[in-house]
C-alpha cells in the first residue's frame, strides 16, 4: 500500500491505495468517477485518456500511485458551469454516438488544442485526425469528431 | 426551427455522454457486490479431465468456483440457436451442444470451463489463473479448410464431418442451363474475412439475485434486454420471465455483437444465486476478442453469365460458411436467408443458384456483424460485376446500368421483392460528386508524382427491417421480428414513448422524439424515450438489421395513430365540434376555421381528470402498439472510393469517398449522415485493416490492438455523404433503415478501387500494404 | 495485475540501492510498455521502483555537436524542445512520431532502451547516430549496447542515466507504422557526419536494431537516394508477421532508407 494525495477536479482527494493499483482505478472504483472509460488492455484506444498535471495520459497506463501529488482533471471537471467548448462542439457536431470513446476524445481533443495554441501552430484536419492516433472510435468514422475538434478549436 | 421529421435535431442525450454522466453495465456497483472471472480454456479443442480448484480456493477473498458439472445439474439449459435452417436433402441442421461452462470438452480457445466468485476483480483473477485444469489435447481444425479436410477432428459428435447444414436455394439447373448459353463468363473465388466487432465498450453484467423474492435482475450490455430475458428463461431456465428483469442502460455500441446471450450472462445470474451476491463480470479487450461473436468468414466460389450485350442470364454461387465451435442465436440465419436472398444485388438476374455448407471450427461462434450476411452478397455481386466489366472491357458503369432494375416491385429469384428504388439515379449522382469523368486526368497526375491512382464503385442494395414474422416463421426463424410501442401523454401534457428498441449510439432518444414532435407538433425536450428496461417495456424485440427506424418507429406510429384518434374524440367533445374539424398542430387542438383552441396541456388534463369525457370514453391517454412489418425495406445506394497506392510501399491512402444513399425518409440527417460515416468506417476496416487470424493450432493471433488493427483517424478520408431517396411502400413513414449501409456498400467500392489502381485483380481483404505490395510485385513479374 | 510494490526514488543512485534490495524489481519508468506487461500477466515484478521523477534524469542539454538527454525525458519533452529542434531536428520528429501523444507524455528514452523492442523506434536513432548510453556505472557505445530482441548490455541494477547524440551534419528518420499497433513496421534511422553515414533499422530484424553497412559504404562516398539503388537487402533473419512478411520488410528497408537519404540531403 502507498499513501497517495492528489487534486482531482481541483478537489483534495487520498488514501492508501494498493501498489498496482491503475490511475484509472483509483479514479472509477475509488473516486466513483466513472466517465473515464476502459477500451483496451494495451494503451491504444483511449477511452481512458485524462489530464495529469495538465498533460493528457492514459489513466489504464499508469499507476495511482505514481500520480502522487499531481493534478487529475477528469471529464467530469473540465466543464466550468456551462459545458466546456470541446463538450459543446462534439454536441453540435454530432461527434458521438455511443458515448463510451467521448470522454477520452474530448480529454485528446483539449490537450491538443491547449498544445497547438501554446506552440502557435494551426490545427487543420489533418494535424487534428494525426493527433487522433491514440483515440478509437467504432461509431462515427471520426468525420464529426474532427469537426467537433476544429469547432472547439476556433473557441477555446 | 422545426423539430420534426427532416430536421437536423441536435442529440438529447449527447450531455451525459460528454460530461462523463452516462451510465454503462460496468458503472454501476451493487453493494454486496462480487466479481467473477472466467477459467477458459487455452487449448483449441480438448477433453477435459478434471478440475482441481483446491488451490483457488485456499486463495484471498474467493468465495466459489462453480464449474459446468454443477451448471447442467442445476438444470441450466444449453445455449440455442433460435433459427431453424433445413438442408438440401430436408434434414435438420445439427446443432452441437453448448453449455455455458463447458463440461466435458472445449472447443476453441477461450471456452469458458468454471466461474470464480471473489470479493474483488483481482482476486478473481488471480484464482482463475490458479484453478488446475487437466486438459487432454486433441487435434484441432481452426480454418474451414481443415474442418472439411479429410480425417478432420469431429468437433460435435452429431455433426458428421463438421457439417452444420448443407443448404441451397434457387434452381440449380435453370442457373446452369442460362451459364452454359453465356456469351461471357465469370468465376472468381471469393473469401470474406473474418473480423471482430469490437464496440469500445466491452461486454459487462451484474446480476443480482434477492434471495427473499427468488427474484432476478441483470444489467447486461445488450441491444435486445427483452430477447435476452426471453432466451434465459425459456430456454436456459435461469428463472421464469416475471422474476427476471434485464435492464441494458447506456451501451456503448453493439454492431451486432451485443444481441446475443453468451456464456457469461447466463454463468453470473446462476453464481448470484448460488452464492447470495451480486456478481459483476467486465470483459477485458483480448477477452472480448476471444469470446465475442465474430463476422463474416466466408469462402466462395462463383459464376456469373452475360450475353452478347452484357446483361447478366444466370449467377450461381457456392459458399462455406465458418460457424465457429458453437451455433449462435443467429448465426444459422447469417449465411443463408440474409446472405443468399440479397444475391440479386441492384440487377435483374433471371437465374440464381446459390448453396451454403456451414462448417463448424475450433473457432469463436461466428454471428451477425454490422450487415450480416448483406456485406458477404454485396462484396461477392459487386467485385464479380466490377471483374466482369474489365474482362469484356465494358464501362463498369454502363456494365451496371444495362442490368439496373427499373420496375418496382420486382421479384427476385432468391425470396426478395423490392419495393422501390432508383438505382441509376443514385449512380449518377455519385458519379458527379466524384468527378467520375475528371479520373483520368487525376489518374495522371498522380502517375506523374509516382503514384498509382484508382477507382472504385459499388451499388449495392440491402434488407432492413427484419421482419415480417409469418415469413421468417415459414424460413425457420424461433421468434416473430415485429416491435413494440407505447405512448403515454401525462396530465401535463408531456409524453412517454416506451419503445422495444434500444439505443447504443443510434440517438433513438432525439429520433423518436421527432417523431412525435412531427405528429402533434410539441417541442422534443416535452418527450421521453424510455428504453432498454424489461420492467418498464413491456416487450420488444431490439435493435440490428437497422430495424429501429422501420420497424421501432413504425410501431411508434401506430401507437401515435390510436393516440390520436382519442383525442381527436375528446377535443372534439370539448370543443362542441365535429372530429373531421378537429386540428392538431404547435401543439394546439384547434376547431378548423375558428378560433376555439385547447393547449395541450388541457387535454392531458381532461382526459385524466375524467370530469367532462365522451360517452363511453376511458380516462387517461395511453395507447400501446405492435407492428409486424408487411416486408423487409430495400435501402440501396453507390458508393465511389478513389485511392492513392504507393508502389513503392504499397500503402493505400483513399483520397475521395463518396456515398449516396436511397434510404427512403429521412428523421434527422445529422444522425443519418453519422451512421453512415460509421458504416463506411468499418467497411474500410475490413478492406484494408481488420482480420481475425488463427495459428493452426487455433490461438488467436490477432486479439488485441497490437495485432487487430482498428480503424483510426488518419486511415479515413472526410466523407461525402448524399441521399437520393425513394420512399418505401411497405411502412408507414416510408423508412429504410440506414444502420448498415456503410459497412455492405464500402469494402467492394474499396477493393474495385485498390485493384484499378494496381492492375492486377487478384488481392483479397484486407488489402493492407504488405499485400498490395506483393500484388503489385505479382503482377509486375506476370507483365515481365 | 499481480501486486507488487511501488517506491518511488528520486535518484539514480537510490533506484540501484532500491533494485539491488528487492527480490526481482524492476524498473519503472513511463511505463508505456511494462504497465500493459503487467496487466496482461506477463511480467509481475516483486517490486517497482519509480524513477520518472527523478529529477537528475530529466533534461536535455545542447552543446557544441552533442545533444545529452536525460533518461527521463519524456518523448514528447524531445519532440518539443525548441533549441535541439533546431540542431537535430530529426531526433525531435522521431520523439513526435513514437505512441500517440497521451503515450508520448509519460514515455521516456530511458525506458525505450532499456526494453529494447525490436519495433522500437529511439534505438534506431541512438545506434543510427553513434550515441553513447550513460548508466549509474558506465557509459557504453551503442555499438555494444542493443544485443538483440529486448535484450541489452545492460547489467542488473544498472541504470540509464542519459543519452548523449552526436549531432549529425545531417540526418532523417523514416517510419513506416505497423497499421494495428502503430510501432515501426520498419524504421530507418540514417545521420550524415563529416566523416562517415550510419544507417540504423529497427522493426525489421529478428535480431533488434541492426546497421546496414553496405547502405553506409556506399552513402558514405556518395550521399544520395541513387547510391543505394544497386544494393539489395536479403529478407534472410527478417522478421514475418500478419503484417508482413521477410521480403516485404527487406523492401522497406531498401524504400525507407532511400527515403531518409533524400529527406536528409
């Protein structure tokens, strides 16, 4: 067991978590956060994507006891009041169907848009569906996935 | 902005889905909640000797480990397939059993043998890895080929030769008699790969037993919760209808794979009763891959005849069909009645001949995948035209214009009759969007920069839906295939639509609603979809074969219909005024051509009240509904692809792909339009990417993301999705069903493609880059 | 996953004590390979020990013709500096191009190398650039490093510290990406130097990340694509797969490298 602290959603949050414990699980089982999903048993689909210390991860891929002192942010936190752009966009867009990929889509989609502005660099489709190599979706074909990400793009 | 039929609503219940609010089979934990993990078989095909859990269950929090012995003695029953197909010579098919732990022999790798109950999913684990199973290994058949080859292993004793049926439909000398006056033939031998369905969410139940009113309940990731309840307790006996309840909340896509009730379903409602816990199971993705039903797999070899003017005379077409070790719920269906009956495609073909061997394997059941059945005729009718065009060196296009059905309906040789359509028209206008005539100077241009540009067409044509339940009664089907509906308008005037459809992704939540905002002219946030509940529903019977639209939403209409009549009663009752006067429009009951007005708030309130009813009127406003459908619904369409092949690499990169669609009306083309981006996608995956593929020895080498590639961003073009639409006849608002279409219509426009661009016709799915390379190389060297 | 137990050390020099006390520990770095090891049963450690945050591993610094890169560093830390950017951009673009970018937060060179996958694509760079790899112990040449599939000359309890490129005068990776997992099918790492070319392929071979000499034979008195059109690449010892075969593979070595001679010139 490690004793762990960490911000979740910009709340205070720990305990002892076992040492094999995934971030993922801590996040689902522990903190009943269950927006984050599990798609796969090998980092790929990224349905389990988040934010640790502002960088998006894959929570199935890195232990909850590594994250000790970090800041999480969930899909359940990115919203601020009203839903976040990225949320609004993918709404508008149609750029969900089943749902279970989006929370992870939408984690990829603010990381790479926070990215691209931070570096100054245009993101067109192509960069946005390049950037897309680590998010699977079996419903959409990602077409409105990309133009929810370019929506949510030009306004955040 | 109008909310009804046509409109591009946007989804109602998009906001749980993005803010993380969705509640999906493995987000809800019971308290007093358990878990189980599966012991599963490592070896192919095995007899097993015994099964020694003493040291599991010595292990940390494991409280049982049942095993198949104990399953059948409780009198579980075995798992079914619900469609009856007789062979040629009038026998049965011969179903092999199939327990939900197997108990004297597994038969492909993943058979589930014993359930571990522990206090916690690690636990479980780690005791399954620890039950000591005595395995005798026996030889194994993992590919049609070797189930059908001589001294095979016998995989189900009642199975002589591995042979599941040996089914025909058509007449056979008629087809030959037309092929042997051909001006032109055309063979080709045909496989269809097989592919996993891999909806993101994996399967899940938690299934929960109160012992106090030896009462049942499962929360499963199905697409069909009443089917599902139906199957568990006629037939596997876990406990009769009325004290099971089987809810599927949020499911995170099905394509086909989640209508079925597997092993696991069945194994953790009995655990929960022989252990007095909820039990929780959530599959992993290489469980999935080596447990969920998979698709396709098919080999084929087929002859197609043409005349002097290239209009086809006969088409005869000899099919095995890979089963896996069990049959599934609907798999005997898949390669015969949704297959065969679709061998028509788009053209009038005067003679079909069609027979199917199903073969069992020690492989994963095989069932419906997204088209089922649909996706195997049209790749095989589509990639034979396609041929036979470069063999007479006809325009593809016209090749498939000259045989284009024109009249309607139209009768084919293979069951099918065909309501409507416009086949020509929807060719044309993919043509145009595609730039049809523009390719060869594309075609050039991109030889100039060292590459080799193609393009593709396919005009395909489908079944939606299923069924019309006196016939596929008559075909062997265990179950009718109409839906359920039930309408309720509250006091307040909102309303309830309690549907037997269920949504995974298809936005039947918006959909629905605007069809009920269509009728009575409300706003869609005044109405509710319930769904996916067996205790709210009163039955239904799900969602595949793109059957929510023509058939949920058909009953939706019927229902809406008896709604309508009665308050068309009661508002003319109220308003002193003659029913024919009576209008129904924003929401408003309105005396035509005056100004006397009910809101409709005041009509729920009427009619619940009771205070001032017609005579004879019962109060309250509920109407209930099942519709049989009159026939299967034809959607059809074209779709073009246009690539881009690297010689040098062989890697594909499809430039343009462009769909156009007949699927009669339209409810919302936003969520149209997404399900055939969808569509498209995993028909591209099976073109390019995805196969299922099996060591000798029957492991699974491809079961997990490492080696079963999925479809990503980068691998798709943006799509151009058009419609060009002909009612259907059969249903009352004149739907299609677009679920499928994607998936049917895409890999033989992909493959027609590739193979334009290469020049060599002899490349099989999925075309990846190492194989298009050696196509390229094959054909460079038969040029030398 | 088996259980284990987690420490977290904040230097190299406690990472080797703590290895050195635990019965079979390991390693964790990123953990974008050994994590999903673990999960999928395959390996199961008696103790992990966490060295992604310590600090003295982390960094890049870039002086005269010598990048040195913190066995720590992230790969998207690589892709994004702006001054190695600007003198060995194709170690950035081979950092930008590993995982996805989720994976590319967590994911270090350390950790590549001392896993040494055969489709990994950081031991083309370092055997591709001549780099030398620095442990708690020594520092050692990456000619004598990479000894085959996940195999390394790494002892037990040894550390990688940093990495230290020599800048090439030129240089250019080429990837093409396995379609299912998106590791390198093939991946050709080829650096220019005023003395010499080095041509370094991963995802080919059953033996890991291998030189081709020939390739740098003749490159090295005639730098262009046209150089290596003669030579022939056997597909003897190269890795078939569902996603290629031997002959296939050989091909993109012969494509890539080609490719990343152009791209470099």
């Amino acid at each position: 067991m490690s004793e762990i602290k960490m911000t979740v959603n910009g709340k205070p949050v720990g305990g002892d978590v076992a040492d094999n414990m995934l971030l993922v699980e801590f996040i689902r089982e522990t903190l009943r956060l269950t927006g984050t999903h599990v798609g796969c048993d090998t980092s790929q689909c990224g349905a389990c994507v988040v934010h640790v210390d502002g960088k998006a991860v894959k929570s199935c891929t890195m232990l909850a006891a590594a994250a000790d002192g970090a800041e999480v942010t969930t899909i359940e936190g990115v919203a601020n009041g009203d839903l976040h752009p990225m949320q609004k966009a993918f709404n508008d867009n149609h750029g969900l169907q089943c749902g279970f990929c989006t929370p992870g889509m939408i984690m990829s989609g603010i990381d790479m848009v926070n990215r691209y502005k931070a570096e100054g660099k245009t993101l067109d489709e192509a960069a946005i569906r390049h950037e897309l190599e680590g998010n699977i979706c079996r419903c959409t074909g990602y077409h409105n996935i990309v133009k929810s990400i370019s929506q949510a793009a030009g306004e955040m | 902005m109008s909310q009804g039929i046509g409109a591009a609503v946007k989804r109602k219940e998009d906001k749980r889905f993005t803010t993380g609010k969705g509640k999906y089979t493995d987000d809800i934990r019971m308290e007093n909640q358990a878990y189980a993990a599966f012991v599963r078989s490592p070896h192919a095909h095995a007899r097993v000797n015994s099964i020694d859990t003493s040291a599991a269950e010595a292990m940390d929090g494991v409280i049982a480990i049942l095993n198949g012995a104990e399953l059948t003695g409780d009198g579980i029953g075995n798992i079914i397939c619900g469609w009856a197909i007789t062979s040629k010579d009038g026998s049965p098919m011969n179903m092999g059993a199939w327990s939900a732990l197997a108990t004297e022999k597994t038969r492909y790798v993943g058979d589930a043998v014993a359930i571990v109950i522990a206090e916690t999913n690690a636990q479980a684990r780690a005791a399954a890895e620890a039950v000591d199973i005595d395995y005798e290994e026996l030889p194994v058949a993992a590919s049609l080929a070797a189930a059908l080859s001589d001294g095979a292993p016998q995989i189900h004793e009642n199975a002589p030769g591995n042979i599941v049926y040996d089914w025909e439909i058509g007449e056979n000398e008629a087809t030959e008699a037309a092929l042997a006056g051909a001006a032109h033939i055309t063979k080709m031998d045909i496989t269809n790969n097989r592919l996993s369905p891999n909806p993101m969410e994996p399967r899940s139940a938690v299934a929960i037993y109160d012992d106090a009113e030896d009462h049942y309940t499962l929360y499963t990731t199905s697409q069909n919760p009443h089917v599902a309840r139906l199957v568990l307790s006629a037939f596997y006996n876990v406990a009769p209808e009325h004290k099971l309840r089987v809810i599927a909340p949020d499911v995170g896509g099905g394509f086909g794979s989640k209508i079925y009730i597997y092993p696991e379903e069945i194994a953790c409602l009995w655990a929960s009763m022989k252990t007095n816990r909820s039990v929780k199971w959530t599959s992993d993705r290489t469980e999935a891959f080596l447990t969920d039903a998979h698709g396709r797999d098919h080999v084929t070899k087929a002859r197609m005849g043409f005349d002097q003017d290239g209009r086809i005379v006969g088409f005869k077409v000899s099919t095995k069909a890979n089963f896996g070790a069990y049959m599934s719920l609907f798999s005997s269906a898949v390669p015969t009645y949704l297959y065969a009956t679709l061998l028509s495609g788009t053209y009038n073909i005067p003679n079909i001949y069609c027979e199917v061997l199903g073969v069992y394997t020690n492989t994963v059941p095989v069932d419906a995948y997204r088209g089922a059945g649909r996706p195997e005729a049209s790749y095989l009718v589509e990639r034979m035209i396609e041929t036979a065009a470069r063999e007479m060196g006809k325009d593809p296009a016209d090749l498939r214009n000259i045989n284009f059905i024109r009249e309607f309906p139209h009768q084919t040789p293979v069951i099918m009759n065909y309501d409507s359509g416009d086949f020509e028209g929807n060719m044309r206008q993919a043509m145009v969007a595609a730039d049809w005539a523009g390719f060869g100077a594309r075609k050039a241009e991109s030889a100039m920069r060292g590459k080799l540009r193609g393009i593709g067409m396919s005009c395909y044509i489908e079944a939606c839906g299923i069924a019309p339940s006196a016939a596929v009664g008559s075909l062997g089907a265990g179950v009718g295939l109409w839906e359920s509906a039930e309408v309720r308008m509250n006091p307040v005037g909102t309303i309830e639509v309690l549907t037997g459809s269920h949504s995974h992704g298809q936005g039947h939540e918006t959909t629905f609603a605007q069809v009920v905002a269509d009728r009575f002219g409300v706003p869609i946030d005044t109405v509710q979809i319930v769904h996916g509940d067996t205790d709210k529903v009163q039955f239904g019977m799900g969602t595949y074969g793109s059957r929510s639209g023509p058939v949920g939403m058909s009953a939706i209409v019927k229902a809406l219909d008896k709604l309508e009549v009665k308050i068309r009663k009661l508002a003319a009752h109220l308003l002193e005024a003659s029913e024919a006067d009576i209008v129904i429009e924003d929401g408003q009951v309105k005396v035509d051509g005056t100004n006397k007005v009910l809101a409709w708030h005041e009509v729920g309130l009427a009619a619940y009240t009771g205070h001032n009813l017609p005579e004879g009127m019962e109060p309250g406003l509920k109407e209930g509904a099942f519709y049989d459908p009159l026939n299967f619904t034809f959607p059809m369409g074209c779709f073009i692809c246009e690539v881009e092949v690297d010689p040098q690499t062989g890697k594909t990169e499809i430039l343009k792909f462009v769909a156009s669609d007949d699927f009669g009306t339209i409810i919302n083309p936003m969520i149209v339009d997404g399900q055939v981006h969808g569509g498209i996608a995993q028909g591209v995956g099976q073109a390019m990417l995805e196969e299922v593929r099996y060591s000798e020895d029957g492991q699974q080498l491809s079961a997990s993301y490492m080696d079963y590639a999925m479809p990503r961003a980068d691998d798709l073009p943006d799509f151009d999705v058009l419609h060009h639409s002909t009612p259907c006849t059969t249903n009352p608002l004149g739907m299609k069903g677009c679920g499928e279409a994607g998936a049917i219509g895409t890999p033989p426009a992909v493959i027609n493609a590739i193979t334009d661009a290469i020049g060599n016709n002899d490349l099989s799915m999925p075309a990846t880059p190492a194989k298009v390379w050696a196509a390229l190389n094959s054909a460079t060297i038969a040029a030398e | 996953m088996h259980s284990t137990n987690y420490h977290a050390a904040t230097t190299a020099a406690e990472a080797a004590s703590l290895l050195s006390s635990a019965e079979d520990g390991a390693l964790l770095a990123g953990g974008q390979t050994l994590l999903p090891t673990m999960k999928a049963r395959l390996a199961a450690p008696s103790d992990l020990i966490d060295i992604s945050r310590a600090e003295e591993l982390r960094g890049i610094s870039v002086t005269d013709g010598t990048a040195i890169i913190g066995a720590m560093t992230t790969h998207a830390e690589v892709a994004g500096h702006a001054e190695l950017r600007s003198a060995f951009p194709a170690l950035c673009d081979l950092a930008g191009r590993i995982g996805d970018p989720a994976v590319r937060h967590r994911g270090t060179i350390g950790g590549s190398l001392a896993n040494n996958d055969p489709a990994a694509c950081y031991p083309a760079a370092v055997l591709g650039t001549g780099a030398t790899i620095s442990t708690n112990k020594r520092d050692i040449a990456a000619d004598d490093y990479f000894e085959g599939m996940f195999a390394t000359a790494l002892d037990a309890g040894e550390v990688i510290t940093s990495i230290t490129f020599p800048i090439p005068d030129a240089a250019n990776y080429q990837k093409f990406a396995q379609p299912a997992s998106r590791f390198a099918l093939v991946g050709v790492f080829v650096a220019k130097s005023a003395d010499r070319v080095r041509v370094a392929v991963t995802g080919a071979s059953e033996e890991g990340v291998f030189r081709w000499t020939n390739a740098e034979t003749s490159l090295s008195s005639d730098f262009t694509a046209d150089a290596i059109g003669g030579l022939s690449v056997s597909s003897q010892g190269m890795i078939s797969d569902l996603h290629g075969d031997g002959s296939y593979r050989a091909n993109l070595v012969q494509v890539l490298t080609a490719r990343a001679v152009a791209a470099a010139s």
